[in-house]
C-alpha cells in the first residue's frame, strides 16, 4: 500500500510499521503527507539516515533548506538528493522518511547542485508591447 495524501497519522504508522518493516516504530513522529514540517526539528536530523517508502536507503542527511533535504549517499563520489521537505512522513530520531522510493529519488532529485525555488509567486508590474 502506497503512501496517500488523505491518510490519517494512525494509517501511516500502520504502513511503517507493517509494509516497511522499520524498527523503533512506536518512537516514529508519524504525519501526514505534505504537512510533515511541523512536526520534525529539522536540526535534529542532520547526520541522520534518510530511508525511502520501500524501506530502502537514501543515503545521509547532510542539509536542511526552508524547501529541500540534502541528501548524499556514497562514500567517495557521493550522490547529492536534493528532496522536498515535503516530500517527508516520518522521523524516529535515528532515521527520517520520505514519500518516495530510491529510484524516483535518482530520477527526480539528483543533482550536482542545489535547485533553485522560488518561495514568492513572480508577479509582473507591467506588460511588454512587440
């Protein structure tokens, strides 16, 4: 069972708990999907490990941003998973975890660099004739 936006902190605990198998669950902070930011200290988390809905490993977290989660896995070329804040479900104080797996992690926010966000809408003052 996937992840969903309208489950219930009680139905996320349950699939941590059940499908991904992760230790110390009743320890988890579990919320709900996209609302996560209000119940982790993101401070906390540097250092700590990042896991995917599969329980698989993301790597370590190295950065918090207002918008992104620097992630890096490796030990000499390291992989830099710039993922939403957003995109987090749960934290037990030893291990945080996303809403996605390991390979949409690689599809989607692997970069070299960090990716820019605009946290304001760009509003235009005026209209440009040709």
């Amino acid at each position: 069972m996937p992840l969903k936006p309208d489950m219930t902190s009680t139905e996320i605990e349950n699939y941590l708990k059940n499908d991904l198998k992760v230790s110390a669950v009743n320890d988890i902070q579990p919320c709900l999907v996209g609302g996560c930011s209000g119940n982790i200290v993101w401070k906390d988390i540097m250092k700590k490990e990042a896991r995917g809905i599969n329980n698989e490993d993301v790597g370590e977290v190295q950065e918090v941003t207002e918008d992104y989660v620097l992630v890096e896995k490796g030990v000499i070329n390291k992989d830099k998973f710039y993922i939403p804040r957003d995109l987090a479900v749960g934290y037990n104080g030893t291990i945080l975890i996303f809403n996605i797996a390991a390979e949409e992690a690689k599809s989607k926010y692997l970069r070299d660099s960090p990716p820019v966000f605009f946290s304001k809408p760009i509003h235009r003052t005026s209209c440009f004739h040709y």
